[in-house]
C-alpha cells in the first residue's frame, strides 16, 4: 500500500476525534490575519516566522517547554466572542476536511475570560461556531467538553461547573457541552481534588473524563478511577507499564483517548515506536485515536492514522476496528452514528 493509498483508505472511513482541544487547533493563518487585524502584524516577523511560535518542528523544538510556548500567542485573540466564534467554525472545517466527522472539542473556558467575557459567552461562542459549520453538513457532529485547570482546585472546577450548566447540548439545538475534564500539572494536583467536582458533573449529567498518566505513573490513573469514576481517560500512557491497570481498564471498558505525536512532543514517550498502544489494544482496553492539538503538533487526526498503522503494522481491518472503537467512545447522544465503521 502506498502512503497516498493508505491516506485515501484513512480518509474514507468516518472518523471521531474526542480529544482536540480548541486553543492548540487554531489555523495560524487566522492568527497571523488577527495579529494583523489588531496590530498590523507583529513587527519584526514574516509569518513562518511567526507560524514557528504557534507549531512544534522536529528540527528545532524538543521538550515540553517548547511545546507549552506554543499556547501563549493565540491567548491574546480568543478573548473576543467573534474571534472564538470563528475559530470554532474553521476548527470544525478543519476536521471535517481531515475525514472528522464526529468531534468533540474541549476548551477551558477560563483562559479566554480575560476581555470581559464570561464563561457562558466563551462557551456560547464555541457552540455558535460548530452549529454554524454544522448547518450546511449535517454528516457532521459536534460536542463540547469544558475543562478545569488542575491549578485552580477542585473549588473552581465545581464554580465552572455551575456556570456551565445552562450551555448542556440537551439545552440547545445542536450542540453544546457534554462533558467535562481537568488537565494541566499532575503532580501537584492529584485526582483527589476533584473529587466533589466529578461528583456534581454527574450529577449534573456530564460525561466524564481527565487527563491522568501523562507526566505521570500509573499511580495517577489508578487514582483517577477510584475517585473520579471516568468514563474515558485522557492519554493514559503510562498504563502501558502496569498490566493490571490495563486489566482494570479493560475489565471496567474504560476507553483510553491515545494521542501519538502529542506524546512523543510532551515526553509522554521517548521514541513513537515505544508508545503502548499495541499493548492497550492486546489487553482488551478501549482506545480512541485523537490529535490532542493539531496545530501545536503539526499534525491531523489522518496522519495520526498513518502513524499507527506505519508503526505498528496495522492491517486496514485492525484500522477499521480502531476508527469504529473511538467512535464507539464518543460522549455524544446515543453513542456512535457509523455502525458500518466498526
Ligand atoms: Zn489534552
């Protein structure tokens, strides 16, 4: 099979991404339009220059430092509801075009507050942008997963829970929130925390996932199960080295949300063909195979497609399997809407 066979093979299969986060999948042509709009460009840059600030590349970049620096710049445009709106509109363009039809974009709404806007006008903005993609493609579907920042505590995580509520998708036509997740710094934030928080999302009637097992050992995946009951886990790498949390994993169809070249950039992995999972597969475990952030990692969820079946010699059968189980993992309504992919 030739590379643009096997793309084409990729792209025919109806794919879901449920682990793309919004301020790391920004066109950086936006950006640089933006930074004109509101700056007349950025003075000493040409925009490759520029596209080096929001990309990783292999040839410069190296460690997670180099990849979090590529969260700082859209920072100061997506404090605006028009910008976010548009963002959202093009984030699903993107997707769609990739072969995406199922996406579930998560965003922390927090960060982009810092103009005026309140969490419910960030989130209002997000849906406004997928519903309006959606209208005219109506093969596509959408959903939100808000996020807590581990930093800000379980307290915050709760007080972004109350103020989301009103944005549910089963409050809207269409699309709106439809789970929740904390990420950031692992260590000194352990799942404990947010212990009441995961309580009252599903009370709520949130979905529930985090991110857990990414800096760190399995210890933290094992913690999140037991005090977070999630239905997904964000990453989970570090299961790979704990054959009786894959059996846990597996047992409870907990799916993990694998995000190959996010891994490898953040240190997750030390080489790709390292990544476990071949491993997760032969345990039975659940996994969906996302981007994490396609502009941050240069990458799009077909490649990360490719990747896997380069690395791990996938037939185009066990790549069927994989697209119809991250289908099978979406937070979305009734579950997913392609049988024929699985
Ligand atoms: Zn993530």
């Amino acid at each position: 099979m030739t590379s643009e066979d096997r793309r084409n093979f990729i792209k025919s299969l109806n794919l879901a991404d449920v682990h793309r986060h919004f301020d790391g999948s920004i066109r950086p042509e936006t950006l640089w339009e933006l930074s004109d709009k509101y700056y007349s460009a950025v003075p000493g840059l040409d925009f490759e220059q520029f596209r080096h600030y929001l990309q990783w590349d292999d040839a410069v970049d190296s460690t997670l430092l180099d990849y979090l620096d590529k969260f700082h710049v859209p920072l100061q445009y997506t404090q605006f509801y028009d910008n976010i709106r548009r963002i959202s509109f093009e984030l699903a363009e993107d997707a769609y075009l990739d072969g995406v039809k199922l996406l579930e974009l998560r965003i922390n709404p927090v960060i982009h507050r810092r103009a005026g806007l309140t969490t419910r006008q960030v989130i209002a903005a997000t849906r406004k942008g997928l519903s309006l993609f959606q209208e005219d493609h109506p093969d596509f579907r959408a959903g939100i997963i808000v996020i807590a920042m581990r930093n800000h505590g379980g307290n915050m995580a709760r007080l972004l829970l109350r103020e989301v509520v009103g944005e549910k998708e089963e409050f809207h036509d269409g699309i709106g929130v439809i789970g929740f997740d904390i990420a950031g710094h692992e260590a000194p934030f352990p799942p404990l925390l947010f212990e009441n928080a995961y309580d009252l999302a599903a009370r709520m009637g949130l979905k529930k996932t985090a991110h857990a097992g990414e800096s760190e050992g399995p210890e933290r995946i094992w913690e999140a199960l037991d005090c977070l009951g999630p239905h997904r886990i964000g990453h989970g790498t570090s299961a790979g080295q704990d054959a009786e949390l894959m059996k846990r994993l597996a047992a409870d169809g907990i799916c993990l949300e694998v995000c190959l070249s996010s891994n490898l950039q953040t240190g997750a992995i030390s080489a790709l063909s390292d990544h476990p999972l071949p491993r997760f597969l032969e345990a039975g475990v659940k996994v969906a195979l996302c981007t994490d952030n396609p502009t941050v990692s240069n990458t799009t969820l077909a490649r990360e497609y490719e990747l896997a079946m380069e690395l791990f010699s996938m037939s185009e059968n066990d790549v069927r399997a994989l697209a119809g189980m991250s289908c099978d993992c979406t937070f979305l309504g009734e579950g997913c809407p392609f049988p024929e992919a699985g």
